[in-house]
C-alpha cells in the first residue's frame, strides 16, 4: 500500500502545512470577514426595512385615526347644522302661516263688512224702489199723489203689522 | 502491489519536481498538486463570488454565504458563543477536506484524503490543539475529563483508563475514518474499472452502470465525511469547554 511507504512522508507532511497554512491564512484574513461583512449589511438592510415598515404602519395608523376622528367630527357638525335648518325652517313656516292666517282672518272680515255694507246699501235701495213702486202704484190705482214724507210717514206707521 | 494495474496504483505519489531541503526530500508531488489545486479552487471562489459584496447575491455568491452558515451554523449549535473564535479554522477544515475529496473525484486527479499521513497530521492538529485548550480552560482540572461522576467508585479503576484510551484514540479514529472511507471508494471505483476493461464486449456495461451509482456515493461520501471531520472537530472543542 504507497499510503504506509513512508519515502513520501515529510514531504506529503510539509506540503500540507504550507497550504493548509495559507488556506487558513487566506480565509481568516481575507475571504470570510468579506461574506461576514456581506451578511451583516444585509441583515442591517432587512433590520432597518423591517423597523421602517413598522414605523410606516404606525403613521398609516395614526392617519387612519385622525381621518375618523375627523368623518365623526363632520358628522356631528353636519348633524347639527341640519336640525338647526330643519328647526329655523319650521319656525320660519309656522309663523308665515300664522301670518297668513291673520292676513286671511283680516281679509274674510273686510269681506264680510264688506258685505254687510253692500247688504245694508241695497236694502236700502230695495226700500227705496219699493216706496217708489208702491207710490207709482197708489198714484195710478188711488190717483193719490203722496209726497215722500207722508208716504215714509205711512210706512213707518205700519211697517211692523205686515210682518 | 508493483502490479501495473493494481486498484492501489492510483494512490501512489510521483514527484513532479523533487526538491530536498536539509536532507529531507520535500519533493512536490501529484498529492502536493492536488493540495495546491483544492487550495486554489476554495480561495478563488470564495473571493470571486463575494467580490461584488452585492446585498442581492448572485447564484454563486450564494453558495459561498451558504457554506459560510452551514459551518457557522454547524459550529453555534455544538460549542455555542464560544464556538465563533473558532470559525476560521474549523471552515477552513471542512473547505479542505471537502474540495480535495471533491478534486479527487476527477478521473486521473489524485486523492490526497486517501492518505493517512495527510489526515492524521490534520486530526493531529485538531487532537492537540483541543488538548491545550482545555488545559487553557481548565488548567489541572481537565484531568476530571476522564473521571465520570455519578458511576460506582470500584467502577473508577475501570472507567477511568477506558476514557484515557478514548481520548487518546481520538486523533486515530478521526484520521483513519476519512483515509479508509476514500480508500476504498477510490479502490472500489477502480476494481469496477477495470471489470468494464477485462469483461468481453456488451458485458462491459454492467459494472460501467455500477461505476456511475458508485460515483454519485463517493460524491456523497466526500462531502459526508468532510461534514463529520468537521462536526467532530465541533464536538471536541466543545469539550475542552464543557467537562462532562
């Protein structure tokens, strides 16, 4: 077996030193602390992405509060000015219609002193043809010309028997 | 063993350029070749794939940070926070066994795994280096390492050279694990060879097909058992810090 001859063996033993030596040299020294130095930065990368997405969704969250402190807010206000036009309204209608409702009161009484009067007037017109009727009448039947007073006088002396 | 086409041949080392240096011949080698390629191949890797140092990685820079974690992960989860001062070395032992055994897969490439004086002086290193540092934690102390409690004191007698023989048996089991497994991968691959080579025409493709399902294992093999040179070299630094 060449493994056991032992010709080989300090030179297999020297060439080994020097480059298991110079491996572990090469590897401490340059080639590891350059994956460690990758590795870090990535891992601070993630870190500080993580705590800005952190921090984002905290400011996402705030925002989100105020936006729904504000909705309610407006809602409230909105709210408020409503029943406010709703009550202003009302009371705007209710007292045009209790203006109206005088206007009308006012007016229906015009009307009815108007109609009154006018009643009062054609009565009297009424009297008057009559009395004129009825002289005109007792002139051509009796052939009596009555003056107006004895005439009223004559009416008024049997105005209430007729009735 | 002379045969020209032993299985064994291929572990025989040929010097490229024989050089002596106060009377030890220190020739380089077919071995010494494959050290400086699997030395090459780890470090220019591992720095080209990481030369952009991009926070995005690409696909190959991946497979560097992938190992990085593997070994740091393998590391933290057996010795714990005072595993990190360790890293380098222990990285540096997986990427060596790993990417030799892997160069030896290469048709005609030689294994330098599949010799014992290569993986004993490495688990000699990793033997002794964990020896001092529990005399470095421990002081006089890490001689308790060998005392269980908790058993029968007429068990001690017993128990106590049993450790002793464990411990020392250490670098030996750690060494000749790895030596054997690519041994007789290698001896394997190449008997099956040669059955494709001496069996008559059609036949041939038999042991060619078994030659192909024992590369796939051998390639498992040579990174299983990187990944256990380097979980037991975990598992005894551990022990230099933790006494039972």
């Amino acid at each position: 077996m060449p493994q056991l001859n032992p010709e080989f063996f300090v030179s297999q033993l020297f060439w080994l030193a020097v480059f298991f030596t110079f491996l572990f040299v090469f590897l401490w020294r340059v080639s590891l602390p350059r994956i460690a130095t990758v590795l870090e930065k990535r891992q601070n990368k993630i870190d500080e992405n993580l705590s800005l997405a952190k921090e984002l969704q905290e400011k996402a969250k705030e925002i989100e509060k105020k936006i729904n402190d504000q909705i309610n807010k407006a809602k409230l206000e909105s709210d408020e000015k409503i029943k406010k036009t709703i009550n202003a309204l009302q009371e705007d209608i209710s007292s045009q219609l209790s203006s109206l409702d005088k206007d009308l009161e006012k007016k229906v009484s015009d009307a009815e002193r108007e109609i009154l009067k006018s009643k009062d007037h054609q009565m009297k017109n009424i009297n008057n043809e009559i009395s004129s009727i009825t002289k005109l009448t007792i002139g051509k039947i009796a052939d009596i010309e009555l003056s107006d007073n004895e005439f009223n006088n004559v009416i008024e002396t049997y105005k209430g028997s007729f009735n | 063993m002379a045969a020209k086409d032993s299985p064994l041949k291929q572990f025989e080392i040929d010097p490229i350029s024989n050089i002596e240096l106060g009377g030890y011949n220190i020739s380089f080698t077919n071995s010494s070749f494959a050290m400086l390629i699997t030395v090459l191949v780890i470090t220019l890797f591992l720095t080209l794939t990481v030369n952009t140092r991009s926070i995005i990685p690409s696909r190959m820079q991946l497979i560097s940070e992938l190992m990085y974690n593997f070994i740091a992960q393998l590391l933290s989860d057996t010795v714990g926070d005072n595993g990190k001062k360790y890293f380098p070395f222990v990285f540096s032992l997986f990427m060596f066994v790993l990417i030799g055994n892997m160069v030896g897969m290469i048709p005609y490439q030689f294994t330098f795994t599949s010799h014992i004086i290569v993986t004993f002086a490495l688990a000699a290193v990793v033997f002794i280096g964990v020896t001092i540092l529990g005399f470095i934690n421990h002081g006089i102390k890490f001689f308790t390492f060998f005392y269980i409690p908790g058993v029968p004191f007429y068990m001690h007698p017993l128990l106590i050279p049993i450790e002793v023989i464990s411990y020392l048996s250490r670098p030996i089991s750690l060494s000749v694990r790895l030596f054997a497994n690519m041994l007789a991968g290698h001896t394997l691959l190449k008997v099956f060879a040669g059955f494709v080579v001496s069996m008559p025409f059609f036949t041939g493709v038999f042991p060619l097909a078994f030659i192909v399902a024992l590369t796939g294992l051998e390639i498992l093999i040579a990174f299983l058992q990187a990944y256990v040179f380097a979980i037991l070299t975990c598992l005894y630094i551990n022990d230099a810090y933790h006494l039972h």
